[in-house]
C-alpha cells in the first residue's frame, strides 16, 4: 500500500533537496548499464583501502578524476595505474538537470559544471559511515542518484558525525541533491534494505549510488 502513495518532494535541511522518482525507468536501465560498463575499466570497480588499512564495504569506480583517500588524480595509482575514464557529456547534463529541478532554478542548472563521477554499489551488508565531502575545492552541490534497493541514508550537520541528523529513505530513481549550508554536512548509509527494488529497472540485487560533484580542480 505504501508503494501506492505518492512521495513529495522535501528540504530535510537547508541547501539539501530529495526528489523522489526523479529518474523515470527508462533512464534508471540506462544507467546501470552505464554502470556496468564503467565497472569493468580502464579501472575497474573495486574495494577502496583506506589510510588505516580498513577497507570499504562499497565497491567504487569513478570517472572524470579518480578517488582515492583522500584526493583526486587522473590515474589509478592505487588500483593498476590506468587513467581514469573520462565523465561523459550525457552525465554532466543530467547533473546539471538536476541541480536545476531541485533548486527549482534554472540558472543554478547552467551554471553547475560536474567535473566527476562517484559510483558505488552496494551489495549485501554494504554500508557507508558518516563522513564529509570535502576533497574538492569547490563548494558547489553534490548531486546523488539512487538506482536499486532502497537504503536508509542520514544527513547529519556540518559539525560532528553527532546528532542532530535527520534518516530519510531513498528509493530506486531519487535524486538528493545537497548544498549551500548543507554542502559539507557529514552524512551516511547505515542500512541497505535488501530485496526493495524493481527487477526490471535496477541491478540484480544491491544499490547503485552516483555522486557528481565539482572538484574546483585544474583541468
């Protein structure tokens, strides 16, 4: 019954924007199968080792700039060396799409200019602790797609991975998109529900989540 129930759109902080079923099905397939291809290389999708030798649970891949604790470069030094795949103008139009019905403000579509794409999936048991984005240099909005099994995501404050945050949860197809004084608001995904998503939209099991963001780097 619940599924039946239209979502609203709503501003769970200041800056920050969830737009429930904003990528049609359509789109969503393309997606991942964009995703798929992204996943094999030039580098492929893999496990990020963080500083203190943990590892995440998200699989990662990235296009444009290549992630890595805690900075981007244009090689995988730390996967096998290859230069990252380019982020292509399909995407970057989206983002900027995005940005523009969120906000509700063409300008701030036109002017947002994605230099890079995170993607992560999630899949059994994958979570992501509270964390900021903060390796770019710029401050404009971090746009978030959701493609596959719901998740729990919180969205905390910008000072601590404390309280006070609020849970919202993040159907196949929602776009978030935060900035302004939520820009760099620490946030998370405690939970991954298992076994929420369209067959015939999202990947077999799992999430897929894709971040654009501008990193203010040099070309």
């Amino acid at each position: 019954m619940a599924a039946l129930i239209p979502r609203s759109r709503t501003t769970p902080a200041p800056g920050a924007v969830h737009v429930p079923e904003w990528l049609p099905e359509e789109r969503q397939r393309e997606l991942v199968e964009a995703c798929r291809g992204w996943a094999r290389g030039p580098v492929p999708m893999r496990r990020t080792e963080l500083p203190g030798g943990g590892v995440m649970s998200v699989q990662s891949v990235s296009l444009g700039w290549h992630w890595s604790p805690y900075r981007y470069t244009r090689r995988a030094g730390d996967v096998n060396g290859a230069p990252v795949a380019p982020l292509p103008e399909w995407l970057v139009e989206l983002g900027r799409r995005a940005v523009a019905d969120a906000y509700q403000d063409e300008a701030a579509g036109r002017a947002y200019r994605p230099d890079v794409a995170l993607v992560n999936f999630y899949g059994a048991g994958a979570t992501m602790g509270m964390h900021q984005d903060k390796d770019e240099r710029s401050g404009a909005p971090v746009v978030s797609l959701s493609v596959g099994d719901a998740c729990l995501f919180r969205l905390g404050n910008t000072e601590g991975r404390g309280r006070p945050w609020q849970d919202l949860r993040l159907e196949s197809g929602d776009l978030l998109v935060f900035g302004g004084p939520s820009r760099f608001a620490y946030h998370g995904v405690p939970k991954v529900y298992p076994g929420t998503a369209e067959p015939s939209v999202g990947p077999a099991a799992g999430r897929l989540n894709l971040t654009l963001r501008e990193t203010g780097l040099p070309g």
